[in-house]
C-alpha cells in the first residue's frame, strides 16, 4: 500500500456527539527507516515498531541461487525494520534498519509463498532457473503504462541487481528509490513531489543500463467530507486524477470493515470518468463506532514499454 491514499477516521462517542477525522496520506510516510540507514538523516526519531507491519513486498519473480530483497510496510507505508519474514521452504529473514532483507532464491525452480511471522496472509514468487533470466544485459520488458505520482509501481525484465540499493532508477531525471529487488524484478517508488505527466524512465545496475521507456504519471486526490458519520450513515469518497483526461482504473480496499462497510465489498474497483473533470467514486457506510482506513490504489497492468 505505501503510497496509495488512506482516508483514515474514527467513529466514536464523546457526551453523545459523533466524530469523525479523515486525512490523506501521502509517501512522505514512507518511513524513518530509509531516511536513517540511506541518508543517515534521523538517529533521534523512531522507527515504525515491527508489531505495525502489515504489507510484504516480495519480487514477483526470483531466481535460483541468486539473492533478491524484499520489503515490509506498515498500514502507513512505512518501511519497517525488526520484521521476520517466513517462507514456505522454512527459511527466516528479519528486515534491518531500512526495512528490507536480503535472502538468496532457492536451489529448486518453482513456486514459493512468504509471510509475516505471526500474520495471515501470503504473497507468492515464482523461482525461476538462471537460464531464464539472461544476466549479461539489462533489458526492462514489463512495465505500467500509468503510474502515481505517490505509490510503488512495478517493473519486470532481466539483469537486475538482486541488492535493491545496487540498482539506479530515475524518472524525469530524478532518482527513485528501489524498495524490493530480483535479477528479474523491481518494485520502485517515485521521487517526491515529482509532477503529474509523462516522463522517461531510466534503470541501470552497474555498467549495464536498460533502453529508456516513457509512462504517464498521475496524482490522487481525495475528496472526502470531514463531518461526521454515524453508524448507518452513507457516504461518498470521491478521488480525483490530475494529469490525464483518460479513465484510470482504481481499487478502493476496507482495511476496518467490522466500523464500516465499502459498497461493493471489501475491495472494490471503479473506473473514473475520464475528461477535464477525472473523478471516480466509492460509497462508504457506518457501521458500528471505532477506527475505519479506506485504502485507494491505481491499477495498471504491465504492458511493453514504450520508449
């Protein structure tokens, strides 16, 4: 989720008067972790306690024998350190002081699921054989065509450093940062503050670099009304895209939905409207009194790049 928009309130009783707080949350959250251990910016703040994880980024793709990272996020988007990250062959990684972990691919091609120690829920990789993943050049053949200004996206392809921090990706000329790492595979978070449209994206591992490939950049906003939501009460969550006039396709997930309910479902999709005005809208009800967290992403297949 890092990076997707969190509409996050509380439903609760003050001498009979309801109330209600929503606010977004931009990767600016994204956690003292990195700030600390990469640029060596924070000693004396505090790191997102371990016992806050709640999203496993695992290279859709690893390779035999060849190591990979993967990431641990808060509910904020936080990159979170002192994670354990169980596999399904037995194998343990804690993530450090930035949040990630390194750990080498299995011997055996295949499938293979991790998860949070102590949590439900998995997230699978398929392993792969060297063979399959050319490592003498660098070569991007996956990519979205869309992506936000302000979460992770995805990109697959060959010649990757399986050590995040190894691999250089910059959009618009500035860099990003790698969050989860495969010889096959990048999970990339944007510059802040980078503006909505189209921009050239560039990855490199050391000498090798890949052809350049261009994507659309969008932003979210949401538009949500702070008054108050009582139990029963509908309301509408509308997220505005800035940067296109084309429809974007977006997920709209309730991460609390014993306090409210989302029409639709637990995870619901909507395409925007597209034109001048792009908007899309998700309906949300009050259910019982406590803490509600919407969480909205854009979602955007990988295609071939274009350069």
């Amino acid at each position: 989720m890092g990076g997707a928009l969190l509409w996050r309130g509380k439903l609760h009783y003050n001498r009979g008067v309801r109330k209600t707080t929503s606010r977004q949350m931009r990767k600016g959250m994204l956690g003292l972790a990195v700030l600390c251990a990469v640029a060596g910016a924070c000693r004396a703040q505090q790191a997102p306690a371990a016992s806050g994880a709640r999203i496993l980024l695992l290279p859709r793709k690893i390779v035999t024998g060849e190591r990979s990272t993967l990431a641990v996020l808060d509910v904020n988007g936080r990159l979170t350190p002192g994670v354990t990250v169980v596999f399904s062959n037995g194998d343990k990684v804690t993530t450090d002081a930035t949040g990630r972990a390194l750990f080498v691919g299995p011997l055996n091609a295949g499938v293979i699921f991790a998860s949070l120690e102590g949590r439900a829920g998995r997230v699978t990789s398929v392993i792969l054989s060297p063979a399959e993943v050319p490592s003498s050049s660098l070569e991007v053949t996956l990519a979205p065509r869309v992506a936000t200004v302000s979460d992770r996206f995805e990109i697959s392809g060959h010649g990757f450093c399986g050590d995040a921090d190894a691999n250089k990706v910059s959009i618009g000329g500035v860099p990003g940062l790698v969050l989860a790492a495969s010889p096959a595979y990048l999970t990339v978070l944007p510059p802040a503050d980078i503006d909505p449209g189209f921009a050239r994206v560039e990855v490199s591992c050391g000498a090798r670099k890949a052809t350049a490939f261009t994507a659309l950049f969008v932003s979210l906003e949401l538009d949500a009304s702070g008054a108050t939501l009582a139990p029963g009460e509908h309301r509408e969550l509308t997220v505005r895209v800035r940067g296109s006039t084309a429809k974007i396709n977006l997920e709209a997930r309730n991460l609390a939905p014993d306090v409210a309910d989302l029409q639709g479902g637990t995870t619901v999709r909507a395409a925007s409207s597209g034109g001048a005005d792009n908007v899309a809208h998700f309906a949300l009800q009050g259910k019982q009194h406590g803490s509600f967290l919407i969480s909205i992403r854009l979602v955007a297949p990988l295609v071939t790049p274009r350069p």
